[in-house]
C-alpha cells in the first residue's frame, strides 16, 4: 500500500486559491478514480474536483470554508501499488500513560432500617365526578387554539359562549394570563462560508469604497406591456418575452449617449474604463444566493436573442452549470425581483461597475389625461438606479433614466431599427 497526495490543480487563470464547499467523502472511505471528491469554488464560480486515482481516504485538507492554496494538499489517499509521491508521515502522539487504578473502597455497613409502624387503612372517598362545561363547537375550537382551559371559563348562563371566552381573556391578561403559542424554535448557527461569504465580501467591499446614490422614477408602461402581450400571443417556439428583454434593449440604446453609465472604476490605478459594449449582468436569486450571470454584447441582440439568453443563462445559474467566464466581465447590471419588485429599490452596486438598475413591481391606476379632468387606467413601474458618485454625477443619472424614460413610453422606439 502506498498514500498519493493529490493537490489542489489550477483552476482558473490568476487563481491563488479556491475555497472548500462541500466534501463528497470522509476519512475512512474509499472512494473510486473520478469519483467526486470535493466542491472547490472561486469567483462565485463552484468546480467540482474529481479523484486521480482509487483508494481510501486517509486525509482532508481542512472543512468547508477553509481556503487551499494551488498546489497545496487537497487529500491523502491510500491506493495499492506505487504512486510517484507521497506525503510526509504525519506525527504520532505519545501515547499517555493509562491513569493509575485506584484502590477499591471498602464496602461501608448500611444500618438496618427500622420496621415499620403499622398504619391504619385509608379509607376511599368517592371521586366527583366533574361537571361537563357546556359550549358550542365554535367555541372550543377557539379555546383550544388559544390553549384555554374552559373549565376555568365562568359563564354567564348555561353555557360558555364568546362574550364569557372574551372576558376571561381579558381578565387573565391583568393577570399574567398568556394563550399558548407554538414553541420557540431553537437558535441555528449558520456557516458564512462558499457563496453566500463571497457575496457578503463583495457587498461589503461595495459598500465600503462606492459612494452610493439612488434616483428612482415613475414610468408608464401600458403601450410596452400592450406590445409585449401582442409579441407573445405569436411568438411560436420562441421564449416568452418578460419585461427584461425591453429594458436591457433601451438600456442599449440609451449608453452611447451616457458612456459613464456603462463603465468600470480600478480603484487600484484610479481609471474610469468606459467600455463600447454592453456585457450585461442579471442578478439572479439561486438556492445558494445571487449570482450575476452576464449578457456578452447584449447591444447586438435583438429581444428574442436576450429573453433566450436571459431564460438560458438564470438556469445555468440556478442549477451550477454556468462556466466561470459567464459570471464575469459584466459593465452594467441590472437587478429585477419580478412580482416581488417593491414601490422602489436602492441596488448596491456590483463592484467595479459604477451603477445598477432596478425596475420595481407594475402597479395599475388612474391617472388624469394631460389637459383635461378625464381619467384612464394606466400601468406604471418606478424605475431605480443606483450610481458610484465619484464617477457619475446626479444630473447623469437623472438624465439617463430620463432618455430610458422616453423609449419605455414609446416602445416603437425600442424595436425601431
């Protein structure tokens, strides 16, 4: 038998290190060659890292959340035959000497007890019986869930009745009287550790070094969702168009006009890049927290292209497929939390970006006709947007969300070429 050290291989260019998720096996099991071993993520990016080789494990590097650096002991495996490597013998621990047995205790006398005194029989008292309480099943149906005994309900007649139930409450609230409710649940300590530390890190790097400011206005969408609901009805085998597609178009539309929207800020060579293209990020909510998958070029697709690239890209998140160069890159990122959106969002920025917009919940209303007292049904949304201020100043972003204003209002203008 032979023990083969496997390290930890790069796995991403520019990697360090790579941080423990999950263990697929324990010390003391085998485990076969390509079998899974461990979950290793970087970049919010997980991998799955495969045994080279079949044996026993004999040795892990750490425990989810610890950090290994490349080329650095991942696990220790015992395999038959020889291997090219092996790890130096770990330490043994004297052994400590076994405490010294300790004489045996005398046995001590026990007094004998004294006999007992005879004692006259009780005599039995009859039980009595307790008396029904009367009440209607609506009534002990409420007691019961409020853990109220009705035999210490005093009734007013014959029977209890809401009003005595109410009183009694009432009373034994002056009394430190409390219903029953569901027990408490116990305290759970949660490890911060894989995606959810990487997204506390970012955010709280975001917060630390981006001067944050928000902006936010109404806009009506009735014509776009008029448009959207025509598209759909024959949209055939292409995927159904949510409001997405729409906004990262006049989002497209509108940069070129405000280049310091769509940039990124080095903080470490203090240089703005404004960027040409469009990499469009998409917050998305997955099992293990927010991901942001990234739209390459989005300003060259059509929307029938971004709502396939949108459904294909959220899923890939969701699931764990999405490759490491699809959750990077991104110059401007919007956040959408659908039918949850909320009157209006503060977004924080996706570090280095230097803003991030928020489309908020769809509401319908009536809204006065310009010029006259008539009322119509209108659809509105709020529309947030959140800006680093040490690159995009208030009138910018105002004026932004003005331009993406005028081409959600007039949705022609969105799909015009």
């Amino acid at each position: 038998m032979a023990r083969f050290t496997f390290k930890l291989p790069d796995i991403g260019e520019g990697i360090a290190e790579a941080e423990i998720v999950a263990w697929h096996v324990a010390v003391g099991q085998r485990i076969e060659e390509d079998a899974p071993l461990a979950d290793m993520m970087t970049d919010k990016a997980t991998v799955e890292m495969e045994s080279p080789v079949a044996g026993t494990v004999v040795e892990l590097a750490g425990k989810p959340g610890d950090a290994i650096a490349i080329g650095a002991m991942l696990a220790v495996i015992e395999v038959e035959g020889e291997v090219e490597e092996a790890p130096a013998p770990a330490a043994t621990k004297a052994a400590e000497p076994a405490p010294a047995p300790q004489p045996a205790q005398a046995p001590q006398p026990v007094a004998a007890p004294e006999p007992a005194k005879a004692e006259p029989a009780p005599v039995p008292v009859p039980a009595t019986p307790a008396k029904p309480v009367l009440a209607s099943p609506a009534v002990r149906a409420r007691a019961k869930a409020l853990g109220v005994d009705l035999a210490q309900v005093k009734a007013e007649g014959a029977h209890v009745r809401h009003a005595d139930l109410d009183a009694f409450l009432r009373y034994g609230s002056a009394q430190g009287y409390r219903p029953a409710g569901d027990a408490a649940r116990a305290d759970e300590a949660v490890a911060v550790i894989g995606l959810r530390r990487r997204i506390a890190e970012n955010m709280a790097a975001a917060k630390r070094a981006i001067p944050h400011f928000s902006y936010v206005e109404e806009i009506e969408v009735t014509a776009l969702e008029a448009l959207r609901a025509q598209l759909n009805e024959g949209r055939g085998g292409r995927p159904k168009l949510t409001l997405l597609p729409f906004l990262i178009t006049a989002i497209c539309r509108a940069v070129p006009e405000f280049p310091m929207i769509n940039a990124r800020y080095d903080d470490d060579a203090n240089v703005v890049t404004r960027h040409g293209a469009v990499h469009m990020g998409i917050a998305t909510q997955t099992p293990g927290g927010l991901m942001v998958p990234v739209i390459r070029d989005a300003q060259g697709l059509n929307i029938w292209q971004l709502a396939a690239e949108i459904t294909r890209l959220s899923a890939a998140a969701r699931d764990g497929t999405a490759r490491r160069e699809e959750l990077s890159g991104s110059t401007l990122t919007i956040t959408s939390l659908g039918p949850l959106g909320g009157v209006a969002t503060t977004p924080v920025i996706n570090r280095p970006e230097v803003a991030i917009i928020g489309p908020n919940r769809i509401i319908e209303r009536p809204v006065f006709v310009p010029g006259s007292d008539a009322v119509r049904r209108a659809k509105l949304m709020n529309l947030s947007i959140s800006c680093d201020h040490r690159v995009v100043d208030g009138w910018d972003a105002a004026s932004f969300v003005q331009a993406l204003r005028r081409l959600i209002e007039a949705p022609a203008l969105i799909l015009a070429p």
